[in-house]
C-alpha cells in the first residue's frame, strides 16, 4: 500500500474507545432509546442468523462493539453461551451494562484483541463479524485477515457457521476515482444516537479505504475528532479465496442480509463452514 500510513493496532484502539461511554448519555431514558433503536434497527441481522444456527449455539462474536447482535439473539432465547469480544473497553463496558440491565443469561463480554486472544479450539457453533470489522484486519500488514480467518476456522466445531458482513463500497471506487482519490461526506445520525453529525474524510488507495471520522454530539456540540480506521474493500472472488484457503467449505455470498445472491452492491454478507 503506497501514500498512506498503514494501520497499527493503537489506530483500532483508539478508533472505537470511547464511544457509548455510558456517562455520554443524558439519562435513562436515552440510554434506553439507544438501546431500543439499536435492537429495532439491526433485527434483521438476528433473523437471518436464527434461521442458520442451532437450537442452543455457542456464538463467538469478534468486534461485537456495543453487543446489540448477541443480546437480541440472548433476548429470543437462541443462545446456549454467547461471547463478545472488542477492543474498545467502552463499548465492552456498555455491552456487559446492557446484558446484566436485560438480565440475559450466559453472554459475556470481554474486552481483547482477536488477533491474539485465548480461544479454545472448536469450542463455538458459530463465529460471527459483522460491520464491517474483518475488513479491518488485512490493512495492518498483507496476510493479517488470512491469519484471524484461520483462527476462526479453529474456534469453530465441525460444520461450524462462519458469518461475516462486509461493506465492499462500491460507490467510493467511482466517487474517489473522479475526485483524485480523496472526498469528504457528511452524514445525520439517527435521532436516538446521542452524536448527530458525522463527517467521513475518505482516502482509497489500491482496495485499502482509509477513513478518518469526526462526530458532532447531539446534545452538548461536542468535536470528537482524530477517529481513524482503514478497511479492505474486498470483492467476492477475492473473499471466497481467502476463505476457502483458511479451510472453509460452502462459502456463500448473499445481497445483504437476505437469501440473494450478492449482486456487487453496498452490502455484502458470507456465511461458510468449517470443515
Ligand atoms: C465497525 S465496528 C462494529 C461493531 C459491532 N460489530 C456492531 O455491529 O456494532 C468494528 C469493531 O471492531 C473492533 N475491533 C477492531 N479491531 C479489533 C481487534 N483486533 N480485536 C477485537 N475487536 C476489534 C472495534 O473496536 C469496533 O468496535
């Protein structure tokens, strides 16, 4: 990767912590807003991954952030165990908060580096990570997303389920193309999130997106800036072969979180087995 610094760890650290302190909400009441639209928004996430597991799975989440996908699929009691795990240790305090405020059993949360954590082998039934979060990894160094892939075919039981959601931003390549390679957007939060504004300074070089935010908080105006993160932009073919060379089997690519097949739009979610 030329012209941009690659991403270090300390980057991902510090391009998540912070967010959702749970001090940053007004009250209990916005807190539970958030909470109820973070659920509201993202069930169809929960819905697709029902149909798929098991009766009572063991689901590892990697970059699980404020641990809304585990806690909704805890709520409709679809888990046996549950662990989340994330770097940002403010939004693994928000995630453990919200499972204890819920009074669901058997999800923890813990804050940790995917990249060289404990995991048990074939312990889990499904690896789950979503939001983009695996396309953070191959950024660091070439063969970065090779290796967590590895890993989670190893925490996986036979036949276990891998699903990852990933935003391939198709309308960036176009977009920085005719601007040169570097654009500024803007964009409005939905009502319930306590930052209102947020502003993405995109740079793509090669399939690497380098992606500094700042947000604007909804209720006092606060600036937080300085948030910067790079993520691969991966096209199908080159997903399926890193998958399929980390020893995954029936890798399947979706538009979104439906039954299609993915179309090269915005959304792009596999699942695969361990074989
Ligand atoms: C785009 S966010 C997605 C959060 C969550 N999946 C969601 O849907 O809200 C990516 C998350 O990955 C986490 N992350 C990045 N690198 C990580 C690593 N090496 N180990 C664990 N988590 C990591 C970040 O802290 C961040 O919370």
């Amino acid at each position: 990767m030329s012209g941009q610094r690659r991403q270090t760890m300390a980057d991902l650290e510090s391009a998540y912590e912070g967010l959702e302190r749970l001090d940053s909400f007004p009250g209990a009441d916005a807190l539970a807003a958030h909470r109820a639209a973070l659920l509201e928004r993202n069930a169809h996430q929960a819905d697709f991954l029902v149909a798929l597991l098991g009766d009572a799975p063991r689901v590892l989440e990697i970059g699980c952030g404020n641990g809304r996908l585990l806690i909704d699929l805890a709520r409709r009691g679809r888990l046996a165990t549950g662990l989340g795990v994330d770097l940002a240790r403010s939004r693994i305090a928000f995630a453990a908060d919200w499972a204890q405020a819920e009074g669901v059993e058997g999800v923890t949360f813990a804050a940790a580096d995917a990249l060289t954590m404990d995991i048990e082998p074939g312990a889990w039934d499904a690896v789950l990570c979503i939001t983009s979060a695996f396309a953070y990894f191959e950024p660091i160094a070439p063969g970065t997303a090779a290796r967590l892939a590895a890993r989670m075919r190893e925490a996986l039981a036979p036949g276990g389920l891998l699903c990852l959601e990933l935003y391939p931003h198709p309308e960036y390549r176009p977009l920085l193309a005719a601007t040169g390679g570097h654009a500024r957007i803007w964009h409005e939060l939905p009502e319930a999130d306590p930052w209102r504004f947020y502003l993405s300074d995109l740079r793509l070089d090669g399939d690497t997106l380098t992606h500094a935010k700042t947000f604007i908080h909804r209720h006092d105006g606060r600036v937080d800036t300085g948030r910067r993160e790079q993520i691969e932009l991966y096209t199908e073919p080159a997903l399926r072969a890193l998958l399929e060379a980390a020893g995954f089997t029936d890798v399947r690519c979706f538009a979104g979180w439906t039954d299609a097949p993915y179309d090269g739009g915005e959304l792009l979610v596999a699942t695969a087995r361990a074989t």
